[in-house]
C-alpha cells in the first residue's frame, strides 16, 4: 500500500471540474491511501468524498514564509508520497515539486508541465477544455479514464429537508445572478425581467429562489426572488449541491454554482459573454448548457426564457 498525494486547491468551479479525475485517480489506486491537499473552504467538503481518505490543509502563506513553508512540507515528507497528482497545476505547486520532488517526472509528479504534449507549448495546451487537459494528464500518467470528462458531485450533497419544508420548496427555479466583485463583466443584468417572463408564462408551477453566498445576501434582495439560507447564513456547500440537485431549473452566471449544477445534471443555463469560451471550462453537459454572446448587455430576457426547456 503507497500514499498518494492529490493537489487541488480551489475555486469552487475548480473543485466540482477535478472531481471526475480524483474518483479516476481513486479508481487506480484502490490499494492506496490517498491524500488531498486544499485549501480552509474545502477542507469540510472533501473529508466527506468517498475517493479520498484524509484531507491535508493548506493555508496558502507566502513562499517567503519559511517556517508554515518548512512545516507544510515535513508533513507531506513524513506521508511518504510515492506519486502526486497536481491538479492545480499552479505557480505555487511547481514550487512544491521542486523541494518534494526536484527532479520527477510524470511517474512521479503529474502535472500539465510533466505530461506536456510533445510539439505543444504550455500555452498551445491551455487551449484545450479543462477536463481535456485533466484527460490527458491522468491518460499520460499512465492511468484509465471514465470520470475525468464527466465529473459526477452528486457525491457531495446533503439532507437539507428541514430547509425545503422551512421555505416550501416543492418545484422551485434557481438563480445565481452573483459573480466575484472583480469580474463584473461575468454578470448578466437582466434577471428580474427574465423572473417576470417566467412568472407571467407559469404562474404559481414554479417558485423563483437563489441562493448568495456569504457576501452576497445582501445584494439578492435586490431580485424579485426567495433567498434561501440556512438559519441566516448562507448555505454550506453540500447542502447547496442537494438544493441545486432538487431544483427543476438553474440559470447562472459563470460562477462555481453554475459548475456544480453543470456536474450534478441538472437542466439549466448559463450566461458567457466575452470574458471566456463555455468550451474552455467544460461547462456544456447533456441538461446544462451555454449561452454565448459577444456581450451580455444585448442578451435579452426574452432570448434566455425561449432557451429555457424545463
């Protein structure tokens, strides 16, 4: 029996897009143990996943901060790893491999760099779909693929009765008009016309609700739609897969919600404009799929609610 050492430290989206190469990578190492390093919001989530049997954090301190840098590192040393997967594929974790592993290749230390296609450039392969790259990755690692191109995180969801009876939710749509501060130009502006569309055409069928993040419950009262948190706060991860799961419908920004819904097979849609392709980050699935336009300020209401097949 070897420990293996996984490496995916965040986002959201990130997270739900590797689970379908950590259940391969599982599933190739049944005799191992297998180890996860993230980082503090994910650390609940995945001491819960079937395909990892410990979880390991990290805090992500500086590189300059030489006594975490030293310590997180004698722990990873004292586990032995024989193999690490870096799914993360970051600044940060080359700089990991080289105090681990300085001198491994893929047997060793997998990576987008270590299994770089041979003719390719690193920016040549980012092109690619991230679960493309994850494939190839694992696939030259010398691993067997199934799960990799169709991640499944139903694995992550919890019991959430208590909330669906506290806010009567039979059939419900779920929006997620947030996205990050930073990235603005994510965020499509017209979800109140698309709940009006959708209200006047079924009535009472469907109750319209979302589901905002901890710096976003402020910002959901300005849309005509129930916020469902859990006693005030918002909901952990796993109960929002449950809520996402159970909905009959999810419209999303391109935001790790959107990711989650995309994975757990659910119908829905979501909204790029021209900050990246639905391709690149393999959000299109059988029930989910994208709406690509140039620029969201001319994507009109009307136009998401005819896409819209519940």
């Amino acid at each position: 029996m070897s420990n293996i050492l996984i490496i995916k430290h965040g986002s959201l989206g990130d997270i739900t897009q590797a689970c379908g190469a950590i259940q391969d990578i599982y599933e190739n190492h049944l005799s191992d143990n297998i180890y996860l390093l993230t980082t503090k919001p994910y650390i609940k989530l995945f001491k819960k996943c079937p395909h990892i049997s410990d979880v390991i954090l990290d805090k992500r301190l500086s590189k300059f901060n030489l006594i975490y840098l030293f310590l997180l590192m004698k722990k990873i040393k004292k586990l032995k790893v024989t193999k690490v997967y870096d799914l993360q594929n970051s600044s940060r974790t080359s700089f990991y491999k080289k105090i681990l592993f300085p001198n491994g290749q893929k047997e060793v230390w997998s990576s987008s760099y270590t299994t770089l296609p041979k003719n390719q450039t690193k920016s040549e392969f980012d092109k690619y779909s991230v679960l493309e790259r994850f494939n190839h990755q694992l696939t030259d690692s010398g691993l067997r693929t199934k799960n990799t191109i169709k991640p499944d995180f139903s694995w992550a969801c919890e019991e959430i009765n208590d909330i669906k009876n506290s806010y009567k939710l039979r059939k419900y749509i779920l929006i997620f008009p947030f996205c990050s501060p930073h990235l603005k130009i994510k965020m499509w502006p017209y979800y109140n016309e698309l709940i009006n569309i959708i209200l006047k055409n079924y009535k009472d069928e469907y109750k319209i609700i979302t589901a905002p993040g901890p710096d976003e419950i402020k910002d959901a009262k300005n849309f005509n739609a129930v916020s469902v948190l859990d006693k005030n706060q918002s909901l952990n991860i796993s109960k929002l897969a449950t809520l996402i799961k159970d909905s009959s419908f999810v419209i999303a920004n391109d935001t790790g919600p959107a990711h989650m819904a995309a994975h757990l097979g659910v119908k829905g849609l979501t909204l790029f404009g021209s900050h990246t392709t639905a391709h690149k980050v393999s959000i299109e699935r059988e029930n989910f799929k994208p709406i690509q336009v140039s620029d969201l300020k001319k994507l009109s209401a009307e136009k998401v609610f005819e896409r819209m097949n519940i």
